[in-house]
DNA sequence: GACCATCATGTTAACGCTCACAGCCATAAC
DNA sequence: GTTATGGCTGTGAGCGTTAACATGATGGTC
C-alpha cells in the first residue's frame, strides 16, 4: 500500500486550473452555470493532482454528511444480516454510505447512545430493527432529526416509515397449508416471547385455533435455536394433546424438531408433518427437505432503504409489509398417511 | 421523536460557563490542566445546554474521524457476518464507530472505490475480509495511509496485520479424525476454487490423500450451498470411487450430502462418515448431528479488531491464526459398522 | 445605443472545532 | 524582593469546504 502526499485542496485544484476554488466547488457539486472548457480543466486538474474532497469540511458546513445510520440487533440470526447488506448495497447505489452500530443488549439507553452518536455524526437518515416493543420506545424517544425508517412488525406513529414482512399472513399461509391438508389439532413452537415477531407468528396460530383445544398443551417456547426447537419437540410429544402436525416459529427449530421426530421414530411427513418459517438456505436439504415461509430479507433491506432515500429526498412517510411466500417441499402432508 | 432546537455550540457552552471555549474543548478531552471547579462548571453547562460536540469539525481539524471502516463481501455466508458484529461491538467498546462496505462483484475497481471512500472520510483505520486473493490484491495495491488488518487466508506483507482461523489445521484435524476412525478413502466436497479458504481445505485434503488414491474421481465441486452438496454427493455416489467417508468443505454442503445420503438409503454414519466444517448452528440438530470443525468468527472479529486498534495506537503489525476445534457428534463413525 | 436578463466566474464570510502561543497568578527558590 | 517554575486559562488563527453576494461579460430587445 503506497503512502500518500499532503493531500491536494481545492484551492490547489483551483490554481491548477487557473481558476477560483469556488469554479472548482461548482464543477465538484455539477451546477449547471460552469462552462465546458472550465469544467473540462477543472476535472484534468483534479486528476493529475489527484484531489479528493475533503468530506468532514464539507459536512461541516452542510451540516450532512451523506451517511446513513443503521441500527441493528447483534443476533446471529441470518435475516438481519442480509438486511444489513442489502440496505448498504441500496444506500451505495443511491450516492450514501452506511455506518453502523449494533445492540449488545436490550437496554434503552444504548440506543438513546446509538441515535446520539448517528446524530452528532451527521447522518442524514437513520434505519433502525427493532425486533422487540423495548426497542421500538426506545427509538419512537429519541431525539431524531433526520428521516427514519424501522424495521419492525410493530405499529408506529404515521409521520414514521416502516417497513416489515408480514408476518401473520405468513403464519395463515403455513397454517391455511397445514388445514388444506387435512389437519385439525397443530402444535406450535414459539419464539422468544419478548420477539415481535415471534409474538406475531404465535398470534396467528392461537386464532386459527379451533375453541375445543387447549392452547396451553399444544405450545412449547424456544429461543430460535435448533436445539430448543428439539427440546420443545421433545416436550410436546411427551404431552397427551396428540397433535398431528407442528407449525415451528422458525426453520431452526423446525431442523430441531425434525431431528427430535427422527429420534422418536415417528416419520415426516407420513405420521407428522412439520412447517418452518424463514426458508434459510438449509431448507432445500433437510431430511425431509422442509416446506416453510419465505422471508425475503434482501428485498425487505432493499426496500426499507428506498423508503428511507424518498422520505431523505422530501416524500411522505411510508409503511410497507412485504408478503412472504409459502415454499412447499416435503416436509408437510396428510395426516396419518 | 421530539424535534431539536438549533443546537448548541462549543462558544455557547462557554458563555454559559464563563470561560473561554477552549476551555470547553479542554474539558471534552480530558485535558489534565483545568481545575476541577471550572471542570465542573464546564460539564453542568454541557447538560444542561444539551451540547455535543460537531463531529465533522474536529474531524475537519484533527483529520481523524474515529471511524473505522469496515470491508466485507456481500455473501449469504454467516461467518462473515458473525464477524462484522463482533467487530464493530470491539471497536465501539473502544471508543470508535464502524462505517461498512459490502463487495457485491469481485471486482477490483470496487475494491479500490471503497477504499478511497474511506480514506476520503478520514477513517482511522480499515478492516477487509478478502476471501478471494483478487480481493488481497486490489486491497494491497490501494493507496491506505492508515492502520489496515487484513481476514485472509493469503499471506500478506509483515507490515501489514492479519488474522485469520487456520484453516489447514483445521482440515487436518477432521481428515485426522476420519483416519483414526479407520477410513482411508475420503471424498471431498469443495467450495468454489476462487475462495481462499476452500483452496486450503482442499490442500490439506489433497495432502493427506494416499499415494494410489485418484483426487479427480474423489472430489466433487460446490459453491457452498446446500444444494450444491447435494449435488456433488450425487456424483460421487454414481462414480465408482467407493470412498467410506467425506469431507466436507462447509456444513451447508454436508447437509446436501447427508440429505442425498438419506435418499439412496445410505446409513450416516454406520455406511458412510461425513465431517463438514463450520459449526454452524443448524449442526447440532442436522439428521445424525454433524461432527464438524468450528470457526469462532466472533473471536476472529473481536482479535482482529484489537489488532487494528493496537496498530492504530503505534504497535506493530500482527499476524493472527486462530486454531479451530473438533467438534465430535455423530455423523462419522467407523467404516462399514 | 441603452437596457435588462442571463450566464460564467470571483470574493468574502462563515461552519465549529483544535492547535500553538501567550498571559496570568500562585508558589518556591535564592 | 526578585526571579524562576508550573498550573490554569484565554486569544487568535486556520482546517477545507459551501453559501451568499458581487462582478464582468454576452446577447437579445426595443
């Protein structure tokens, strides 16, 4: 990596050229009142000098700094991630940069730090997850100045714009699937209770419940890993409610339950059938390969970036729910078959 | 989110305190020389006037943001992003921001862009995962005038840090594994040949191969994906190589294996052993649990993010390798039992 | 030919901070 | 009583950019 001399100003540039550091500016912002010869020895001097803006001098004085804040929960979950990316991917293509910074705990108070900082940063927008209703408050708190967007299945004030996957229509669609085929009594594994949308999938299965069934016997709660996906499948078939299928809260705990299923020797799909939620790469080759929800998180981080630039650039506030596809392989079938 | 008044200034403060904002600016960095009345004076007045300090123009003088920047490639894969986190949780925790980039072609030109972006913010110093050795020498070959750590694989210069998990002993130690339960002949399901790492997980697999063994009909090619695994599993069994165990380059294509395994009813691990590499967190429940080599990406992020942190504060270049562990479950066992 | 609009360019003043330097007041040393 | 020393504080300049205004040239209109 070779060193670098003092770095050209625009001043430099602008004796190089023959003209003022302001001419220079104006080329550098494409104002339209600068000439084509000027411009043309305006940009031949930044080359050969090599010049790069100096951007803190610049949002100094703007008071912008073309960078967008991204707040994000530190799980390992994959979904966030792509998300991470893919608001960059958008946020770089658009002409911004992202700086990021991500929750270790739940505690408010970093994000009140977060927010802070993003702010005293200069950011000109701001993308929060929020995967809990702590995190929402904490946020809706802030002082924000800047357009923001969250990522989250919680209802926000309108002059806000969120953007989230629905998350109760994907739970009916793995539902609607689990009943077309015939099955009446599903059990559910659940994800952290505190997980927006963990509460949002156990929604749904609690009201497509039929009255007759104890929902308390049908459910067991797990972290989102496969292992408590395995504990909870263990737990249920322990029990006596007998259910002939299980709508797991995600993939993870579907492999969890799938290994639990295989142990017991009860086969999927033929003696119980098994829907996820998420559809992470895995799925394609678990044993049986499982039929879930697709969460497009890529198209989620797409999404709510674009929002963020429109409301950035003056447009209203938005709410977008993408709606998740059902993706059926093996892993769902009739009852007792 | 409530609205912000004009916000205060470093001056303001000052009036407020009676004194002279240099003063205040002594305060805000810890100054030795300001008597603890004045101190305290200077601080009720920062609260109470909500003041922050204007990060762009003490970048602007001082020529260093507290930023670093953070290279990363935009693939699905989870380690690289287990990293990031760890990484920026690091770096806040020490007093510095994050700012990413996410590689979405191999192209060089990208490589350097982001780079110059960087610098052009006046970060502090640059962390890049190069998975690719175009990726090592684009970063190499860019103009970086400021502390860099490199996550690769590739050797690199000695003034440069580097940090990385060593994946030949890992490889060694699931193809010693294998051998210890007896096999001998060991099939090999590689990552894309561009990838540093799979180029090391393949060596090491070559390396251990027998004299008489024939490499080419006893490997097949992924791209890190399940299906792929899949897949390769698929034309390793049609051949006639008759290995009685494989290695895998990840846990993802072990899955497609194991799947593909399960279909032409062949008994994991009593028929054929399969190690895969990774530990992700789906291996603990796979279809048997899948004996593996886990790379602690969250320790790998964190160290070199110490590293760069060091070499911002004038130590010198490290080069980091971190040992992955044998993680024994139940997917290889002795052949043909 | 006088006038006004328009374009192209230059001049000056911020933006809010840190750095280098200068000044003041104590206390200690002779 | 003078001089040195060191702790605490203030003054002024300047970082590189953009914004606001001023200026000079050009061209069309009456």
């Amino acid at each position: 990596m070779k060193a670098h001399h003092a770095a050209a100003t625009m001043t430099d540039v602008a004796q190089a050229a023959g003209v003022s550091h302001q001419t220079v500016s104006r080329v550098l912002n494409n104002h339209p009142s600068v000439s084509s010869a000027t411009r043309r020895a305006v940009l031949d001097a930044i080359t050969s000098l090599d010049y790069r803006r100096n951007l803190a001098a610049r949002a100094l004085v703007t008071g912008s700094s073309h960078v967008i804040g991204i707040l994000v929960s530190s799980t390992s979950q994959s979904g966030p991630v792509s998300n991470l990316l893919a608001m960059e991917s958008v946020a770089r293509a658009r002409g911004y940069w992202a700086s990021i910074a991500g929750l270790r705990d739940n505690d408010p108070q970093e994000v009140t730090d977060i927010i802070s900082h993003f702010t005293d940063q200069g950011v000109d927008g701001i993308v929060a997850v929020a995967q809990t209703q702590a995190t929402v408050e904490a946020m809706l708190a802030a002082h924000v100045n800047v357009p923001t967007v969250l990522l989250t299945a919680a209802t926000v004030p309108a002059e806000i714009s969120s953007a989230d996957i629905d998350q109760a229509s994907g739970a009916r669609k793995a539902l609607g699937h689990l009943r077309e085929l015939g099955h009446v009594t599903i059990a559910h594994i659940s994800g952290p209770e505190t997980d927006l949308h963990a509460a949002a999938r156990h929604g749904a299965w609690l009201a497509s419940l039929p009255a007759t069934a104890d929902p308390e016997a049908l459910m067991a709660v797990g972290d989102w890993s496969a292992m408590s996906g395995y504990r909870a499948a263990c737990r249920l078939l322990a029990g006596s409610s007998g259910p002939t299928a299980i709508f797991a809260a995600n993939d993870r705990m579907a492999y969890g339950a799938l290994r639990a299923l295989s142990e017991h020797g009860i086969r999927v799909p033929y003696e119980m059938s098994i829907v996820g939620f998420d559809d992470i790469e895995e799925s394609t080759c678990s044993i049986p390969p499982l039929t879930t929800i697709r969460q497009d998180h890529t198209q989620l981080g797409s999404t709510a970036m674009q929002s963020l630039i429109d409301a950035m650039r003056g447009e209203p506030a938005r709410c977008v729910k993408i709606d998740p596809d059902l993706i059926v392989r093996n892993s769902a079938g009739a009852p007792n078959h």
